[in-house]
C-alpha cells in the first residue's frame, strides 16, 4: 500500500512547528500518565490487591514499556502527526484507522470532562461559596489560553505542572523512607519489609484480587501515548524520542511501584482505608500538618496537567483525521501560531462568510465589465452608483468615497480597481490582458 492510499499530501507549511524540546517530551509523558487517582485513590487499590498490587504496575509497566518501544520505532521510521492512528491506517486498513482515531478522540473528551469536573469537586472546601460550576469554567479557560498560544508556550506549561507532580512524588517517597530507615514515630517503629506478605501473604486476595486492580493499573499508565502524537512536533526527534520512552517507562514503573512498596512497608497493608490517600499518611508522619491540603493542591495540578495533555493529543489526533480524509477537511488547517485552526471555527466561519460575499461581487464585477468596459449601474450588488464622471473617464470614486458605501459596495471598489486602471490603458475590452 503507498502513502497516497491513505494520507492526503499536506504542504509543508501547513506542518506544526518543531519547537518541543526533549525535556516538555519527558516530563508531558510522565505528566499525562500520573493523575489525581494514584494521589487520592491509592488507598483503595491496595484494600483491594493488597501487596499483589505491585505485581500488577510491575505486569502493567512492562506491557507498556513494549507498546512505547513499538511505537517509537514506527515513528522513528514512518514520522506522522497522526502517530497510531496513521499506523493503524497504514498497516491495518482505513477502518482501523478510523475506528482508533475517533475512538482516541472521544475517550479524551470524557476522561477531559470528568477531569474538569474533579477540580470543581476537590475546590469546594476551600471556597465553599463559589459555585462548583465556576472553578470548572476557570480551568476550561486557562486551558484553552494556553493551547491557543504556540506549541512551545504549551510544552512550557505541561512541563512546570508535570514537574510538581514528579517532585511530590519523590519527596512522599524519600519522606518514607526516612521515616522507615530513622524509625521515626509509631509508624517507623513499626514499619518493616515483612509487611508486604506477613499479613495473609503477598497475595492476600489470590490472584482475582490482583485481576480485579489490573484495568485500574492499566488505565494509570494511560497518558503516555501523548509522546508520539509530540514527536511530530519536537525537534531532533531521532534522538530526544528514545530518550524519552525508556526514561518515562522506567522512572513511572519507579514511582509508582517504589511509592506504593513505601506505603506498604510502613504500614500493613489491611490497616489503609479505602477512602484516605496514603500520601496524607505519610506527610503527616513526616511532620507536614497541611498534609492534606497539600496533596489536594498537587491533585488539582495533575487533573489540570492530565487534562491539558488531552486537549494536546486530541486536538491533534482530530487534525490527523481530518489530514487523512476521515473528518471534515476543514479541521487539517493551522492558524499562524501553528497550533489547530478549529479552536476558532467560529471566527474563521465569519471570515468565510465575508469572503464569500466579496467572491460574489467580485463576479459581478468581472461581467460588468467584460460586457461595457466600464463602472455601470452596480445596484444588483451593492447601493453604489458611480459618478457620471466616473463612467465617462473609466475611473473609480476615490478611497474616501468607498468608506462610505455599504460593505458590499466596498468590496466591489476594492475588487474593481485593477480593472480601471486597465480601462484608462485601454484594455477594457480585454479584461484577461
């Protein structure tokens, strides 16, 4: 199967730029795979599986560490904006193509709406008189002002709120330790490795608990994708591509695994509630009075960061449908930020109504004047009459005139003047000359 066979041609300038460095391409991977759950939702997974849990994200990372690493040599072998969907076109088929692109599409759209949904939920506390639908509308806004700006701007901000996910996590997960290797408090007391398979055993639940937590563990690693749907728009990619997917695998397998074997060491396993996130546990521990709002604000940053990484790969991923034929044309388009014109349809569907009107008058005027060689009566198209002089001279009112006829009469002097100026060289009677 050629190229042509399922990707239309884009003109180069049409690309998105190549302005992601390979660090916004780390850190949007580890970004976008980390989100509120693993924060606030911890507590239950490991009331579920118990210890078995890490075998489950050690099952899990490992599957997506192939996936990442077949990805990454397709698109270092056949570059494409429209990365796995392409692929699923290009090897697969069109329906598979198109199944796996629109279905990517309305999985972010969701997963976006429950996200902005969450950070109106986990802000009531703190501002109990602002309505919930308010700070859900603020984050709606902010996200759409960053995507609107260039890719660089976009990758700038992805990285500083990946970053403070990535440094809290550390900083959950050396406070542990410390608590765990200086004994400090009744938890270090009695923390001990031993915990992990004293309690009913590693695998407390059999092997259906840790089944029951893989579709959880599966859609924690969900995000890291977003990586190749970037690469289109990275630079050297060649080299800052292999970087990143060995690098992010690794450090969230670390993480994750690490964070959780943490929380299990301190305490048994059996004595974390479903409803509390070992992340306050362990700050307030270490000392940390405001553990809990803390790890609300570092909650709210991951849905906002997880989210914006869905607005990123879905907006692209609609673009690349719309570049292979499989979504209306007019959604392949860049504005002159680079990013995807149809954040504003609105305005350009106003911008094509204008012009579409000057096409007419444009027409009109061309007939008017392949049939007199001069300006004659123009009221089918606007409310301008020319001056006597005007259509004895062949010449057109001045500038100052036109402002004051209506739009349509403007543009019909805006789009007749060349013509004019060919009837005062004697060239009306060949308007192509």
């Amino acid at each position: 199967m050629t190229e042509t066979t399922y990707s239309r041609s884009i003109p180069a300038e049409t690309q998105p730029p190549r302005t992601l460095k390979g660090r916004h391409l780390q850190l949007m991977g580890m970004g976008a795979a980390i989100g509120a759950g693993f924060f606030l939702s911890s507590g239950s997974a490991i009331h579920e599986a118990g210890p078995g849990l890490l075998l489950a994200y050690l099952l899990a990372g490992t599957v997506m560490y192939l996936i990442m690493r077949a990805l990454g040599e397709l698109a270092l072998a056949y570059p494409s904006a429209g990365s796995f969907t392409t692929y699923a076109t290009k090897f697969l088929g069109p329906l598979a193509g198109f199944i796996m692109g629109w279905s990517y599409w309305l999985g972010a759209l969701l997963v976006g709406i429950a996200e902005i949904t969450a950070v109106g939920i986990l802000l009531r506390p703190w501002f109990p008189g602002i309505p919930q639908w308010v700070p859900a509308l603020g984050a709606v806004v902010l996200l759409y002002a960053i995507n609107i700006q260039t890719v660089r701007s976009f990758g700038e901000a992805e990285y500083w709120m990946a970053m403070i996910k990535v440094a809290t996590l550390f900083g959950v997960l050396l406070c542990g330790v410390a608590i765990w290797l200086f004994r400090i408090g009744d938890v270090g007391r009695q923390a001990s490795i031993s915990n992990l398979w004293t309690y009913g055993g590693f695998l407390p639940n059999g092997v259906s608990g840790v089944l029951a937590a893989l579709p959880a563990v599966v859609f924690a690693f969900g995000g890291v994708e977003v990586i190749g749907l970037a690469a289109a728009e990275t630079e050297r990619p060649e080299h800052t591509l292999p970087q990143a997917i060995r690098g992010i695998i690794y450090r969230i397998i670390f993480i994750y695994v690490g964070s959780l074997a943490i929380f299990m060491i301190l305490c048994p396993w059996n004595l974390f509630e479903p409803t509390k996130s070992p992340f306050v546990l362990v700050l307030q521990h270490a000392g940390l009075s405001a553990a809990a709002g803390v790890v609300t604000f570092v909650a709210i940053t991951a849905l906002v960061s997880s989210c914006n990484c869905g607005l990123f790969a879905s907006s692209r991923m609609l673009r690349s449908l719309a570049c292979s034929g499989q979504a209306p044309l007019r959604l392949q388009s860049l504005s002159r930020q680079r990013y995807p014109a149809f954040f504003r349809l609105g305005i350009r569907g106003g911008h094509a109504h204008r012009r579409r009107i000057e096409l007419r008058n444009a027409r009109e005027a061309i007939r008017l004047f392949a049939d007199d060689g001069c300006l004659a009566d123009t009221s089918g198209v606007g409310d301008y009459h020319a001056d006597p002089p005007s259509v004895s001279t062949g010449r057109l009112p001045r500038a100052s005139q036109a402002r004051k006829l209506p739009h349509a009469g403007r543009s019909l002097h805006k789009l007749a003047r060349p013509f004019g100026n060919r009837i005062r060289r004697g060239d009306a009677h060949n308007p192509r000359k």
